[in-house]
C-alpha cells in the first residue's frame, strides 16, 4: 500500500491525496482550492486494473432531521483506511436547495465530514450551474422554435420540457409563458437536481454517451403524435459544451485525508439518489474499497442505485450498510413527533424501550429490502451524546435478530474514522461473503408491472392507483417505444409508503401514481405519487437565515 494514503490525522495538500492514488500529474486539473478534476483518460490507463470491493450506503427512513447517513458514509471510509485498507467514498454534490432550506450543509459533520466544506456546500467547482444552464439553454432554443414559425409542428400543450433553477421556490412550480402569437401555455420550474440532465450526467459514461443522451431526451410530440427529441432543435453541441467540465469528477477529501470524489447530486426522492458512474468506475480502479451513498433510505436511493445505476455501470456492490438510529427509530415506534426548528421530545432522546422496539419493524423492512437484491445488509448505529448505552446495545443485537450480517454502534461523528472501525471490520467480513445480482423486475416487465413490484416488495403496500393523467402517459410512453425502461420512483422519504405520517411498517395501502414522466436521454421513467413536488419550497425558518460571512475573518458561517 502506498504508504502515503495511509490514515492521517488531518487533511494534506490535494495533490498528495492525487499522488498517493496513483493518478498521473497529467491526469488532474486544480479547480479552485482544495479541489482537483480527474481526467476521463485514467478510465483508458485502468481499464485492466483490478477492482475493489464496492459498498453501499443506505438507511431507514429517517426523521426529517437526518440520521448521518453522509457522515457514516465518510467515517466508514475513514476506518476502512485506519484499517490499512486503500480506501474512497463518493457522494453526490449538495445541493443548494437543501443548504438554504431545511438542511443545511451537506459535507458530513464533526470529524466525519469533507474538506473543503464551505466550498463544496456553495458552489463545489460549478457543476450543478452548469447543468442549470444546459437544461435552460434547450428551454430557451425550444421557445425560439416555436416563435420563428414552429416547423416541427410541435403541441405547445404537449410540451414536457421545463425550466430548472438551483434553489427551492415554490412560487415557480406553475408559469405561464407567452407565445409568438400571444397565445400562453404553462410551464413550470423545477429543481436543478431533478433535472433530466443531471440525471444524464450522472449515468453518462463519457463523452460520446452524453452526447447521444442528450440528443435522445424527449421535449414533445407534434400534433399527431410523434416523439421530437433534443437533437432535433440543434442545441446538443452547445449542451455538451457547457457540461465538458462538468462532466469530469471532482477529487477531494474527508477531514482525515481519506480521497473522496463527490460528483453530481440527483435527488433521492424526486429524481434517481445517486453521485456519477464515472465516480464510481474511477474510485473502484483506484482503491481496494469504495464506499459510496445513495439519497434516503432502501426504498428511495438504494432501489434506484440496483435498478437504474447498477444496471447502467455494469458494477454491483458486494455489501450495504444501513444507516439507523435511536431516535428515528422511536419516531417509527410512536414516541414523538419531530418539528423542524424545535427540540426533539424526550420520547425519542430518553430512554423508551418499548418505542424503539416497536420501531424496529422499519429496519426490518430495510433489512429485508437490501437482502431482496442478493446483497449482504451490515447495520451501522449512528449514535449521539444523548444514547442509552444499554438501549444502543439492544439495538445491536435486534438488529442482527432481524436478518442483518452484522451491526455496529458508530460514533465517528465525535471520533473521526477511529470511531466506526467495528463497523469497518463487519463490512470487510460481510464483502467476503457471496452476493446475487438480483433485479425485481425484468426490462420486459410492463410499466404498472414495474411501479408494482417496487410498491408491492419493498413500500409494503397492496397495489397502486393510477390518476387519469398517469393512464395517459404510461400509454403513451408504450405507443412512443418507452416501455422497456426501468423505473424511477417519487415519493416521500420519510416513510416506506407515500404518506410521510405513516410510520413503522406499514401494509396494504394503495400508493397513487399521480403522473408518469419520461426521461429518454437518462434512460428511466418517473413515477410520481400524490403529494410530490419537483419544486421544493422553504420551511418557515429556512436554514438560509443562519447563514453569512463574518466580517472579520472573510469565513463562511452557519452552513452546518
């Protein structure tokens, strides 16, 4: 092992990060302080080279505060390198719609946290602001067509390409836009992360597939019904232009020098929760561990990372840590409501056993969910200050009763990589174990047989109702070719079915598909349930209030 990745005490100088990596002088562009871009041309050099074990990090489904999933994705990897193992995480890039919004920073915390913080929180090296204006740029390039005589004889009431912008603002779901001959259609505005291209460049594997994804995404049909798709409007090129940075995954490095790529930052909840397969195709050539975090709990993220990105990047991990906690899982066991803003009531902090039992059927369900898709489930137990030793410890070995290989209490948030080692040595046992590439569904499946599946096996529930809108979509998704398509599910993180007030395990219910959107360029199809927005709005106290500069010092304040 190079001896200068092995743990450190502190970050170094990112191009020893690079250096110790192996990547070539060559082969890494310095983008802004303490940032590297690594260049598309390592994949060529290790296209051969042997790849490492590949884990995944998931949760339940948490309180709306967070249960450290990001920072256990880090200390996890951290540990993996105290471990002497060669070791990397990657993440999605946060997004500016959370960090303003409910919250906050989106790096990891205490000592489990990524370097440069502030500046990847903000802006990172501007690749989220590059797909805003790709996305904007066909919106723009669309509108023209229609003005200068709309030769496509596109149906300005079929147009299915939005605008897209960085921060919530709910007062942009619903716009009307004027036309050419003053007539007005609506339009709406969502989040730049639940942008087709971001998805796109998320799942791209270089160059030449982001181009032809781009040119496949779906903008309308004419007035009798047929697909006009991107490359027809003469825009891809510039597209492509805008994104050619972007496109190149971005190194950096948790607190205690361990490298890191965070790379692209698609939703969990609304769009397919996971950073880039260039990240991971690189990480993996790079290291004898990957650990990497798909957005929410098994439901969300890690049922779109096995069903849309495995199956784009061709990799599939060997375990899945499922991130859990005390309190969230006495809120699953009814001891308290969580309100953003307020303290926590002591039925989730205090000691409350028989709410903690009663939540377990939630990590049950999650167990089950990563064990459905062949893969070894290892429990990580985020503890916090407040923790009862002896309920942390119930935890443990409930958790292992409900069909986990393992479960670790974590306290890496306090301790740095040190303090998820037990954790670190079940994950390197658990990856020893043999794993099955198991889908739920097949490509042949039908579009309702697909949305099904994934609300009948992993939400619990009895079946899915369809709005009259949705019918019409999924027909015409079949009539236009896109059938085949896996499917991307929105809908609520904060529970197992699309009712953010039902907790635990719940059964039966009917989960209703409100609309079908089709991404042709990215490759999947969007479920989206009742009560789902595309376009977040801020809570009453946005985190952005707690944000500023401090004169003095030129620092960045309140981004945690």
């Amino acid at each position: 092992m190079t001896s200068a990745l092995r743990a450190s005490p502190s970050p170094r100088a990112i191009q020893l990060v690079a250096e110790a990596l192996g990547l070539r002088p060559e082969e890494t562009i310095p983008y802004g302080r303490g940032f590297l871009k690594i260049s598309l041309s390592v994949l060529e050099r290790l296209k051969q080279a042997p790849l490492g074990r590949y884990v995944l990090v998931t949760a339940i489904n948490p309180t709306p505060l967070g249960e450290g999933k990001t920072t256990t994705s880090i200390g996890l990897a951290m540990a993996l390198s105290w471990l002497g193992h060669r070791s990397m995480v990657t993440l999605r890039e946060p997004s500016l719609g959370p960090v303003f919004g409910i919250k906050g920073g989106g790096t990891g915390g205490g000592r489990s946290q990524l370097v440069p913080s502030q500046e990847i929180n903000l802006h990172c090296t501007g690749d989220a602001h590059a797909v805003a204006s790709a996305h904007n740029l066909l919106a723009a390039m669309l509108d023209n067509h229609l003005f200068h005589g709309n030769e496509f004889r596109l149906d300005p009431a079929c147009i299915r390409w939005p605008r897209v912008m960085g921060l919530s603002d709910r007062a942009l779901r619903h716009i009307r836009l004027t036309g050419a001959d003053g007539g007005e259609r609506e339009s709406e505005f969502i989040l730049t992360e639940a942008s087709e291209v971001m998805a796109i460049l998320a799942l791209a594997s270089g160059p030449d597939d982001l181009q032809r994804r781009l040119e496949r995404v779906l903008i309308g049909v004419t007035k009798d019904g047929q697909p006009v798709t991107g490359e027809r409007l003469g825009c891809v090129g510039g597209m492509t232009a805008l994104l050619w940075d972007a496109l190149l995954p971005n190194l950096v490095q948790t607190i205690e020098g361990t490298p890191a790529i965070v790379h692209t930052g698609p939703f969990g909840n609304i769009a397919h929760g996971n950073c880039s397969v260039l990240a991971d195709a690189m990480a993996i050539r790079l290291a004898d561990y990957v650990v990497t975090e798909a957005g929410f709990g098994s439901d969300l993220g890690a049922e779109k990372f096995f069903h849309i990105k495995c199956r784009t990047s061709g990799l599939w991990p060997q375990a899945a840590v499922i991130v859990a906690t005390l309190r969230a899982l006495k809120l699953h066991g009814g001891g308290g409501v969580v309100k953003t803003g307020q303290p926590l009531p002591m039925g989730l902090t205090g000691a409350n056993r028989a709410a903690l039992q009663r939540g377990l059927a939630n990590l049950e369900a999650h167990i089950a969910n990563v064990k459905a898709f062949g893969v070894t489930p290892v429990v990580a137990i985020n503890a916090f200050a407040e923790d009862s030793p002896e309920e942390l410890e119930d935890l443990r070995r409930w958790s292992i009763d409900a069909g986990a290989f393992d479960a670790a209490v974590c306290t890496h948030f306090v301790d740095g990589g040190k303090g998820a080692e037990r954790l670190a040595e079940a994950v390197t046992r658990a990856c020893r174990r043999p794993t099955s590439r198991t889908a739920l569904y097949p490509d042949t499946a039908s579009i309702k047989e697909k949305i099904e599946t994934v609300a009948r096996r992993l939400y619990g529930a009895g079946g899915a109702a369809y709005e009259p809108r949705a019918e019409q979509q999924i027909e015409e998704a079949v009539r236009l070719g896109y059938g085949g398509l896996p499917i991307c599910m929105a809908k609520t993180p904060l529970s197992l079915s699309h009712d953010p007030l039902r907790k635990g395990r719940p059964t039966g219910f009917t989960l209703p598909i409100q609309e079908l959107r089709i991404l042709a360029g990215a490759g999947f199809l969007t479920a989206v349930c009742s009560g789902i927005q595309l376009m977040p709005g801020l809570p009453k106290k946005p985190a952005g209030e707690r944000i500023g500069v401090d004169p003095k010092t030129g620092e960045i304040v309140g981004l945690s």
